[in-house]
C-alpha cells in the first residue's frame, strides 16, 4: 500500500504559482522544500519551507537538493511564461522550460514511483476550435512558450510508458488572484499580466495600460480570457497528489472556470472594484496572442472532485486588489 507523500520538494516555489502551492501545502501538514533559482521569484515569498537557491539546469545542484530533501513528491512551476518574450526569444523557452525540466526528471525518475506535478498551459492548444478547451482539444500551439511546455507534457507521457514515472500536467488557464492574507501575490517584474498591470496603473503608474487589440473575432474585439483563482489552482494540485497515489500513469487536466471575460471587461472590472478609472491606450496586436481560451474543465471537476471556489472575475479580482494595494507606496482609498 502506497503512503501519502509528506516531503516535497517545490520547483519554483518562489513564484506567484508555486508560494502559494507552498502555503497550501504546509496548512495540509506537508513538508515542503523549495528550489528556486529566484530570477522572477521572491525570497521573501517562501516562507513556508527551506529555499535552495539554484537552477533546475544544474545537475550537481539537484542531486544535492534531492539527497538532502530525499523528496516524496514533486511540483515543478520553474519556468519562463510569457508569450511576447517566447515569441522574440525562443532560446529562453526552450532551455530553461524544456531542456531544465528535462535535467530535473533525471532525478526524480531515479525515485521509484515518485509522482511529478507540472505546471502546463492552456498555450498548447494554439487557437481554439471549440468555444470551450477541453483535453481532447487539437494540440497546436502558436507560439513558442506552448511549443516548449507541449514538449514536456509528451516527454512525461514517454517517462511514464518506458521509467513508470507518474505525472500530472495541469493546463493553466489565466491564473489571477492573490490569497486573502494578502503576503504573497502577483508580483512579476517587469510585470506584462493583464490584471496586475491594470491595478499598477489605478495605483499610479505613468505609464497608460495598452489594450492589445481591438480587432479580434470576440464580442467587443478585444482578447477574452479564462481567469483562475491562483488558490483554486493549488487545490487541483493537492487533490491531484492525491489521484496519482491510486491511480498512477501521466494524466493531464484543463483548470479554468469555464467562463471567459475580454480585456475590456476586466478594465470595466477593476474600475468597478477602486472607483477609479484605468487610463489607457489602443495599441496594435501582441504576437503569439490567440482571440479567446476559455477552459472546459468537467474532467478536473469529474475525476479529481475539483471545485473552484472563486467563481467570479470581480472576486477574483478583489483578491488581487488587496494584494496590490498593501504592496503599493501610494494610498488609495478605493474599496
Ligand atoms: N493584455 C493587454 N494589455 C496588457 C497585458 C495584457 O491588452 O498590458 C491582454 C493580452 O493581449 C491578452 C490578455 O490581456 O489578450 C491577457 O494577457 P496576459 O499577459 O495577462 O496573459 P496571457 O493570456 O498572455 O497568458
């Protein structure tokens, strides 16, 4: 009989994503340990674990993590993950999101039946053939950020088939949000997100937010997106380290709430939310950006018991308001 995992190890535990699986992880009695080489990350943001502070990429720093923590689990969010910087700088992608993950599965496949969490992205898909994403979806992404992440879904399809290596990908939909404590959050620099980006400017950057286009196939013309609550997503991940203890083999889930809102809309958003208008400018398309993905998540819901509790974008953004206005210099006294 299996036992459940009780010392993981967090790649990328520094991160937006993955400080919060930490929290999450330690309130369920886990022992966590982080490996972060903190170049988007924060040292500040681990605080529920040991940091080991290095790359993924290095193989002699890993077997030392790996001997020291001798982890019973592993959750890997150490990647790059913008689509723009994918676009004009491959190489990026391709090294640290393929070639170092690649370099942390030699360990962890050297630990018989150890199970791997990878944080995947709904970008595999490419543009969308259905109104809804499910895991049947067509896989053909445009850009290089869903080329590099689809390679290393395929790649623990194969660890499974030849080294019985379990593993759960989860395609992210647009994570958002910050848990309520409001310590740790969204917080990327320079920061290119939606969300973040929008409240920097309430909260007084110079800068106008561009709006990237407004001549997509979508009911105003701009993107429409699927936004996740960051906790909800840590929830799948715990509740997937569950599933594979039973149920082993390379599963991969979509994680989205289902409904999708455009950029218009989530300006609209955080107005309602601060009572302060978003100063902003039309600019031409981003590259790599499909019009809309939007997420059919029933498989997560159906087969994992997952059950995202933010369920609006106002709610989620709310979380994010707070975030952002403990962290920022400037008052506000928006609600
Ligand atoms: N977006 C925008 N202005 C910005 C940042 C993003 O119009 O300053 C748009 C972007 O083109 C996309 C959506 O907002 O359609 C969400 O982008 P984000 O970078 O937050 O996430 P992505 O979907 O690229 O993962």
């Amino acid at each position: 009989m299996t036992t459940q995992p009780t010392r993981l190890l967090v790649c990328g535990g520094a991160g937006y994503i993955g400080s919060h699986m930490c929290k999450l992880l330690s309130e369920h009695g886990y022992h966590v340990a982080v490996v972060d080489n903190l170049s988007t990350g924060h040292k500040e943001a681990v605080r529920w674990g040991q940091l080991y502070e290095g790359d993924i990429g290095d193989s002699a720093f890993l077997s030392r993590v790996f001997a020291d923590v001798q982890p019973e689990g592993v959750l890997h969010f150490a990647a790059k993950s913008i689509v723009s910087e994918s676009v004009s700088h491959p190489a990026l992608y391709y090294q640290n999101n393929v070639s170092a993950s690649l370099n942390l599965f030699e360990q962890v496949r050297r630990i018989p039946g150890c199970p791997l969490i990878f944080s995947s992205t709904a970008a595999i898909f490419g543009v969308p053939r259905s109104e809804r994403i499910n895991e049947a979806h067509p896989k053909d992404p445009i850009n290089a950020y869903g080329r590099s992440k689809l390679a290393v879904e395929q790649a623990l399809q194969d660890y499974w088939a030849a080294y019985g290596m379990p593993s759960m990908a989860f395609r992210y939909f647009n994570a958002a949000g910050a848990d309520p404590s409001a310590v740790i959050g969204e917080a990327h620099e320079p920061e290119t997100h939606l969300i973040p980006k929008v409240f920097q400017s309430i909260l007084g950057d110079p800068v106008p937010l561009k709006i990237f286009g407004d001549d997509y196939e979508t009911p105003d013309g701009t993107c429409v997106r699927d936004y996740v609550h960051v906790n909800d997503l840590c929830m799948a991940h715990l509740l997937g380290l569950r599933f594979l203890r039973l149920h082993r083999g390379a599963h991969a889930f979509n994680l989205g709430n289902g409904a999708g809102f455009s950029v218009r809309e989530v300006l609209k958003t955080a107005e309602r939310i601060t009572g302060t208008a978003v100063r902003h400018e039309l600019t031409d398309r981003r590259p790599g950006d499909p019009s809309h993905l939007v997420a059919d998540s029933s498989a997560a819901r159906e087969t994992l018991g997952w059950e995202p509790q933010h369920i609006g974008l106002e709610d989620i953004m709310r979380t994010a308001w707070t975030w952002h206005r403990n962290r920022s210099p400037v008052k506000h006294d928006g609600a």
